[in-house]
C-alpha cells in the first residue's frame, strides 16, 4: 500500500510518502527562523507558512518517492507543483493526515488540503492522532525496511513534546480484527499526562526567560554540556508516589522567581548552569514518574517519543532505567523521527487503512483536543 502522510499540527510543514510501513520520501519544512523571536509557536504566523507551503511540500514528498518523475517544464510555479502533485498521486492509495491534537488554524490547513486532494484524485482518507504518530514513529523503518523493531506487549511509551507529555500503557486487541497480527488494533491507556506545560514547553519556556530564543530545547542541551546540574534548587514536581501524572508550571515559575532579580551579566555568566540545572529537573520529574509507572504496570517493553527524546541526555538516562529495570527500550534512531514529522502520520495512517477506518472527505472536520484510547 502506497501512503501520502499529512502534518501541519504545530510548525513543521510535514509530507511523506510510505510503502506500508517504509518511508520512501520525507520531507520536512521547518518554521523556526518565523518564531523564534516570538519565542514560541504563533498560529497565525505558523498557518500562512502552512498554507503557503504545503502543496510545494507534497509535490517535493511525491517527486522524490517516483523513480521517473518527469521533472516539468511548466513556467508558473503553482500550476507547475499541480502538476507535480497530479502525477504523483497516480500512484497513491492513501491520503493520511493528522486530525489533532494540535493548533486549530495549523491543523485546518493539513486537513483541508488532504480533503481536497482525496476528492478530486479520488483517495481513500484516514484522520490521525498526532500522538499515534508519536508512539508508533518507533515502528517506522527506512526503505530497507531497517530497523527491526519487536515490541512485546503490554509496552509502556513515554512521549514528550512541545505540546504533549505522557505515559502511555499500550496493549493489543486480537479479538476485533479478522487477520490477528496483522490487522491487530493498539489500545491506548493514559495512566499519567502533564496537567499543565509539557515537558518541551517548560524547555522553551525557560529558554525565553534566559533569552535564548525558540525552540529552546537544543539550545538549552548545547549550553547545558559538562555544566552543573545543582546550581539553585528547584522544586520536585507532584512529589507523591501514587500520582503519576506531570506538573512543569511550578517548576518553570520558580525557575522565574530565582532568577527574576539577579543582574543581566550575572545570568549570562551562569547560563550552561541554569540551562543544565533547568534540564536535569525537567528530566529527573520525566524519569521518576516513567520509573514508578514501570513498577506499577510491569510492561513487556518500553518505548520513548517526541520532540524532547531529541535530547542526548535524557536518551542516555532512559537507556540506563531500562537497563535497571531488565527491559529493552525503543527511541526513534533519526532526529527528525523524535520531532513532528508525516513519516508517522502515513505509519499510523497505514494500520487504519488496514482496518479501514476511513474517514469522510467531505465531513472531516480537524480536533485541536483529540484524545488517544481512555484515561486510567
Ligand atoms: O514533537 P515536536 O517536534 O512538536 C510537538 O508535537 O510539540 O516537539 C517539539 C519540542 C519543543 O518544545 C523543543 O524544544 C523540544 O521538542 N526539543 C528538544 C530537543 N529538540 C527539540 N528538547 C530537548 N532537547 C532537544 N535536543
Ligand atoms: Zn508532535
């Protein structure tokens, strides 16, 4: 099966093409350089570039997923990525694209375009869950079907992004499906969630205090290198052990108030401190409530996603609880896996077109709040 993957939920113009569950072409159109001043995402901003965007994006997905493209000769350079597009989608079964979670007027451009295009070539439709795409972007392999991935359920995943945080209990559901394996559904447990700012949130949230700029979570891992990670003390979110959901607005607020009244130079001088001290409390509250929700459910596997499991640091800290824990854990290997990317858009999009689970191109609607499976 031939996928086209869609994502616009935040701001990465996002296209891919997949054969199942391999990716043959990804492209991906960051908008950093458009927010970093603002120091964080603005919607307006991210849906013009969205919109401005997204077909040059899937004309490139699709040209460079054909073999033989003829390259086009044509002058005007939208009737040019039309054409691009038409032919491209010759070869296309299926058009899945991210529903939401995500910014309303970002996901709006994602899912208008997909409709669009699934009614005049004549496309089945599948509506993702952007953290779907997350959990499963483990599961993506490149076109020599590499890596070999096992999970053995139940897995647990930890997922953490700019918009998102949480423990994820995952099991699969034989009974409803006619093939068992192969067209076997995952069923989603949220046993703990942020209940405020995710965990890439807090990152660039402190990062703007500190005037770094946008997003701050590679920046604040560069300058947090060989630095220390007890420079001020800072709160241990939602200390009780029962509780396994997230809390990064206390953290940040505190991190506020302790330096809200130190001289510019003397928070310049300090900033590899902050930033290294900052991080190893946003990972070290990661890690406590993963380490406790492993405990507590006894997973077969773990799995970790996101746009924060970018991070050197914490990829290390979690292979080491696994290695504790006697289990294996799975991180997507490429950095562009871990951030917004439609390879796992088009990877989820695969398994519900399997199901046929199609979605009405005339009715989809996108969901800024969609839910995954049910809370614990
Ligand atoms: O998954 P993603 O691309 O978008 C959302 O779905 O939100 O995640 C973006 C988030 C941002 O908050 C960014 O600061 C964080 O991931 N991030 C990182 C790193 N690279 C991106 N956080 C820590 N270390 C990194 N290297
Ligand atoms: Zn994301």
């Amino acid at each position: 099966m031939k996928i086209l993957g869609i994502e616009t939920s935040c701001d990465d113009t996002c296209a891919a093409v997949l054969i199942d569950d391999k990716v043959i072409s990804n492209v991906i159109s960051s908008q950093t350089d458009l927010h970093k001043d603002w120091g964080g995402v603005v919607p307006d901003i991210a849906k013009r570039a969205h919109a401005a965007r997204i077909k040059s994006v899937i004309a490139t997905a699709l040209m460079r997923a054909k073999s033989k493209i003829q390259n086009s000769k044509i002058k005007n350079k939208e009737e040019r990525i039309e054409k691009i597009i038409e032919h491209g989608m010759k070869e296309i079964d299926v058009i899945a694209v991210t529903k939401g979670p995500g910014l309303a007027i970002a996901l709006s451009v994602g899912v208008n375009t997909a409709k669009e295009m699934a009614k005049k070539y004549n496309k089945k439709l599948v509506a993702v869950n952007h953290i779907e795409g997350h959990i499963l972007s483990n599961l993506v392999k490149n076109s020599s079907g590499l890596p070999e991935v096992k999970i053995v359920f139940p897995a647990l995943c930890l997922t953490a992004s700019g918009g998102h945080t949480k423990i994820i209990l995952i099991n699969q559901n034989y009974q409803n499906s006619k093939l068992k394996i192969q067209n076997s559904k995952n069923e989603y447990l949220v046993v703990g969630e942020t209940l405020d700012d995710a965990a890439g949130e807090a990152l660039d949230k402190a990062a703007k205090l500190l005037g770094l700029g946008y997003p701050g979570g590679p920046v604040i891992e560069r300058l947090a290198k060989g630095a220390k990670t007890d420079f001020i003390p800072l709160p241990k979110p939602l200390a009780d052990k029962k509780i396994l959901d997230y809390s990064f607005s206390g953290l940040k607020t505190s991190f506020y108030y302790k330096i809200k009244d130190w001289p510019k130079e003397e928070v310049n001088k300090n900033l590899g401190n902050l930033a290294a001290t900052f991080q190893e409390s946003v990972f070290e509250t990661l890690l406590r409530k993963f380490d406790l929700a492993i405990d507590r459910f006894q997973p077969k596997t773990l799995m970790a996603s996101g746009g924060v499991l970018a991070n050197m640091d914490l990829r290390k800290k979690l292979r080491r609880l696994a290695k504790k824990k006697g289990l294996m854990i799975y991180m997507p290997v490429k950095k562009w896996l871990n951030t917004d990317n439609a390879a796992m858009i088009g990877r989820v999009g695969w398994e519900m077109a399997k199901r046929e689970e199609w979605a009405d191109p005339e009715t989809l609607d996108r969901d800024p709040r969609m839910e995954l499976g049910i809370r614990n």
